[in-house]
C-alpha cells in the first residue's frame, strides 16, 4: 500500500494504466477532456508493475487498471468515473482536488 501511495500522494488525479488497453485510453480521453492535470503511471512500463498491480488488487480493484485516484482517494475503474460524470459529478471532484481550476459546462 505504501508504493501506491508514495505514487498518488499530492498529486490532484492519478491513473494507474496499461499502455495497450482501450478502456484506459477511454479515462485518459474523458480527463483530458477536462483539461484535468493528471499524472498517468504505465504499469506495463515499469520494472515494478507486477507489484503495483498486486497493491490495487489489494484494494478492491478488480480489473486492475485502469484504476483512477482523485485527490488521493481511489475513485475506482471506468465504471465509476462514467458515472460520475453522467451525474455531474466529475467535474466538481476535480475541482476540489485542484486537478482543474474553472469549469463552465
């Protein structure tokens, strides 16, 4: 737990990913689409992914990636961050998280 969260700490959103899966690339697109300051982390890239995998497992994340933190807290996978989005939420956490400073929809 504490690699993971040496990784999420003090940033405003984080998405643990794999560089070939579609539905990550789907969350990095609705972020972006924010204009939200992320920090996306490969775990197929790095030399410790196995373990970082085996650390969201951990925590309830099931596929593993993508995984979203949002102002430090595990927001979750895809699923959640649709939904938070089709109820007109996202853009309100990401504000409070500083990952977006004005937002007008």
């Amino acid at each position: 737990m504490d690699l993971l969260a040496s990784l999420y700490a003090d940033k405003p959103v984080v998405i643990f990913s794999k560089s070939n899966c579609c539905i990550s690339h789907s969350v990095k697109a609705l972020l972006r689409s924010f204009g939200a300051n992320m920090n996306v982390i490969e775990v197929d890239n790095m030399a410790n992914g196995q373990q970082i995998e085996t650390a969201l497992i951990q925590l309830g994340c099931r596929p593993t990636v993508p995984a979203v933190f949002i102002g430090q807290q595990l927001i979750g996978g895809a699923d959640e961050l649709i939904r938070l989005n089709v109820q007109n939420e996202l853009a309100q956490l990401l504000l409070r998280a500083g990952a977006i400073f004005i937002w007008s929809p």
